[in-house]
C-alpha cells in the first residue's frame, strides 16, 4: 500500500516522502486561468487560495524533485464539470503537463474531460477522480471503455 498525499510547493516534497508518502498530488493553476475565471470557477478540488501550483516551471520543478526520490506526481483536474469553452484549455494544460513537466498522471472526474483526453490520445495515464461517481455497472463500463481507447487495453 502506498500513502497518497497533496503536496502544494516543491518545499513540501522532502518533509512528505520522509514522512512515508509514496506517491503525491497536486494542482495547477496558471494565472491565465486565474484571470478569466475570477477563482469563481475552481479548476480542481484544490483550494485557489493557495493549494496549487501557480507555473508549469513550478510543477515541472516538483516533479523532478519527488521522481529523484522514486515517488509519482499526479496533476488534478477533477472539477465536479467544466463548461465546453474550458476543455480545450484544460487539454492543452494536461498535454503540457505530460509532455512537458512529465507528471505520471492526470486525476479527472469530468466525463467531457475524459472523453477529450481519450480523443486527443495523450501519452499520460488517466485516473478516475473520486469526485466521478461510479454508481452503477454502465458507469463503470463507461470509465473501462474510456480507459481502453486512452491505453489500448482494458484497465
């Protein structure tokens, strides 16, 4: 078993693996977004009062640091929903995020979301946010088809 913790700066990483995290979360959140959505729109389940991180530097920065220690770094973007003027800019920073900051994985609950990353074939893994619900058998079908056209395979 591994503990999953929420980490909010890069000097938080040494202090949180010592202490027995073996993988951590974050969130992101460009002034960009900041800006056009006034914080009345969370990008995540993170507070915007300073749970996240602020630039892709900032995250890039943290993952290095954690993966020199052998811990994952996984990026939130499990708003509850996004409006559709929002996904392409949320896909764009979750393309950034693997390819460029190198996180493990994305954390999403909005099915819109999901079904935009599994379009765009990101090279990342997708978690499912415990902010999606997976109430029924056809809910967790949906989450294993989404995952079988992101990966290839079933998960």
């Amino acid at each position: 078993m591994k503990i999953l913790s929420p980490v909010s700066s890069l000097d938080e990483v040494d202090m949180l693996v010592e202490n027995g995290a073996g993988e951590l979360y974050c969130g992101l959140v460009p002034q960009d977004w900041t800006s056009a959505y006034s914080g009345a729109l969370w990008m995540n389940r993170r507070s915007p009062a300073g749970a996240n991180l602020a630039t892709y530097e900032a995250l890039g920065a943290l993952v290095a640091h954690a993966h020199a220690q052998g811990v994952p770094v996984f990026l939130t973007l499990n708003a509850p929903v996004y409006v559709e003027r929002q996904l392409p800019y949320l896909a764009d920073l979750a393309r950034r995020a693997i390819d460029e900051c190198e996180v493990d994985a994305l954390i999403v609950s909005d099915t819109a979301l999901l079904l935009t990353l599994a379009e765009m074939g990101l090279g990342g893994r997708v978690h499912v946010s415990s902010v999606a619900s997976a109430l029924n058998t056809e809910a967790v079908r949906f989450y294993q088809a989404s995952s079988s056209e992101m990966y290839g395979k079933a998960v």
